[in-house]
C-alpha cells in the first residue's frame, strides 16, 4: 500500500463521514473523489490556494486545484464543540498527515478528536517519525512534556519549543527529510546565536504572534508507549488499531476508541518496558547507525 491507502485502510467513502484536518494540496480523502469528508483548516480555501499559488516549492504551485474549500476554520476551539454542531451524531473517521507534532497541548487535541467520533469511529494520522527527518536530535516526547502541556491547557508553543525547533534542527545533505538508512552527512540547520537571542525576545513577549514548529517528537515504539501510558490513566479513550512503519519520514498509525484497559500493573510494566526498549533500539538504528566490527 501507498501511504494513501495506509491512511485511508478500513475507512469507507460510500458509507462513512468524516474529517480531514489540514489537508492542504494533499488531500487523503479529498471531496472532489467522492468522500464525504468535512475539511477543516486554519485558513479558508482561498486563502490556502493563495499561499499554494506563491510558494516557493514549485510541486506545491502546481497542486493548487488540490486544494478543497474549507468547511470549518479553526483558531483553537475545541475541535469537538465545532464539529459536532454540524453533525451533533458524530463522525465515522478523523484524518491528520503530519498534524498532532504541531499541536501545543497533544493530549486535550486527542480527546477533543475521541469526542467527535462515533463508538466505531477511527482515527487515522500520518507521523512524522523524529529519526528520519529534521527532529533527529531533539529529545523524544515523553509522558512528562505531554502532562505538563495538558496542565497548562497550552494554545501556543513555549520560548523553549521554539528554541529546541531553532537550535536543533538538522538536516542531510540540506534536506529536511531522509530514507531509512541514510548516511549522508548531518549538519545544524539553524544558527545557534539567533535562537538564544529569539528565545530572549519570545519569553519577553509571550503574547507575540503565534508561531509555528513541531513540539511533539516520536520514533513508532515511542508514540504506541504515549498511547499505552495515557490510556492506562484514564485520559486518553483511544487504542492503536495499527502502525505502520514507511521507509520514508513517517508512520501510519490508526486508532479506535475503546474503553479503558484492563490490566494489572505488572503486565502495563512488562509492556512498557519493552517498548521503551524497543525505542532506544530504533534511535540507536538511525542516529548512530549499526555497530562497528573489530577489525
């Protein structure tokens, strides 16, 4: 399968109603083939097709006739309370490509979704997957961060995630994004001095614009241990259904709500320290490469 059909894996166009959030010129399940699909989208779709027009990558120019109308414009409601008054009984199935690692607070993005959703609803997200991409070296995303986000109901990026996505960013061979396996040589993106002095400048002016950047970082081990861990506590009603590892810069995933897990506390260990270990392993695969034999 494509990553198309990864993302769109049990979902039904003929029978099915559902939403793809910032679909952009890629849509996955995109109105114009038949999908009855809700698009929802910070900007309208003129003003997206605006952007398209302008941009700099000349693939993105040339999808502008890709990019659909937008049925809801979002500016930080709750995803729940603005989909469900257009369809109070719910929706079959939520699509996010390379969404949640821009959402300040994670957890109440995932509830909100489980909220819109019908019992049988899936929710079907694109990842990006940290070893294969501009995230290398920046520190995987743990319970802790995500709880301290959920606690502060946060609606836009700290000075630190800011600094982290400035300071940290690297890429191969000046590209953002890499295969599996690839030794081409990795060098900082950014400049380090400008992020200190943005990084003085943001925590002087916490009500500045908002700005965007990637504040969630996952390998796949990483991301199902997150699942485990908030459902385990009672925050999170979702499951993982399926992950699928590409040999790009991404992974599908798809999740489906479920009631709390039962298990004791020792099995929940067992599990996650296997998938803890299974995430260093998959770090270690990527960013430092197999070990070297003794000559």
């Amino acid at each position: 399968m494509d990553r198309f059909e990864e993302l769109r894996r049990n979902l039904d166009k003929t029978n099915m109603v559902g939403i793809e959030i910032g679909p952009f010129y890629s849509p996955v399940a995109p109105k114009f083939d038949g999908w009855k699909t809700i698009v929802i989208d910070f900007q309208d779709g003129d003003a997206l097709r605006s952007v398209a027009r302008d941009h700099s990558v000349e693939a993105i120019r040339a999808k502008v006739s890709q990019i659909e109308d937008v049925d809801i414009v979002w500016q930080g409601d709750p995803l729940d309370d603005l989909a469900l008054v257009r369809r109070p009984e719910g929706y079959d199935y939520f699509i996010a490509s390379h969404v949640i690692e821009h959402t300040p607070d994670i957890l109440s993005f995932l509830q909100q979704v489980s909220r819109l959703l019908r019992e049988t609803g899936v929710i079907s997200l694109a990842v990006p997957d940290m070893r294969k991409c501009f995230d290398l070296f920046k520190p995987a995303s743990s319970i802790r961060e995500v709880l301290t986000a959920y606690r502060e109901k946060r609606v836009r990026h700290t000075p630190e995630t800011l600094f982290e996505a400035r300071a940290l960013s690297v890429n191969r061979n000046g590209l953002g994004s890499w295969l599996a396996g690839s030794t081409a040589p990795l060098a900082f993106t950014g400049n380090f001095d400008h992020a200190w002095r943005s990084y003085q400048q943001d925590v002087a002016s916490l009500d500045a614009r908002y700005i965007d950047a990637h504040a969630w970082f996952f390998t796949p081990a990483s991301f199902e241990l997150l699942i485990l861990e908030l459902n385990y506590m009672r925050l999170l009603d979702v499951s993982i259904t399926s992950l699928v590892e590409s040999h790009g810069s991404e992974f599908i995933v798809q999740l489906r709500k479920t009631p709390a897990i039962q298990i004791s506390l020792a099995d929940f260990n067992t599990k996650r320290l296997a998938l803890s270990r299974q995430q260093a392993v998959e770090y270690a695969s990527e960013a430092v490469g197999a070990p070297q034999q003794p000559a």
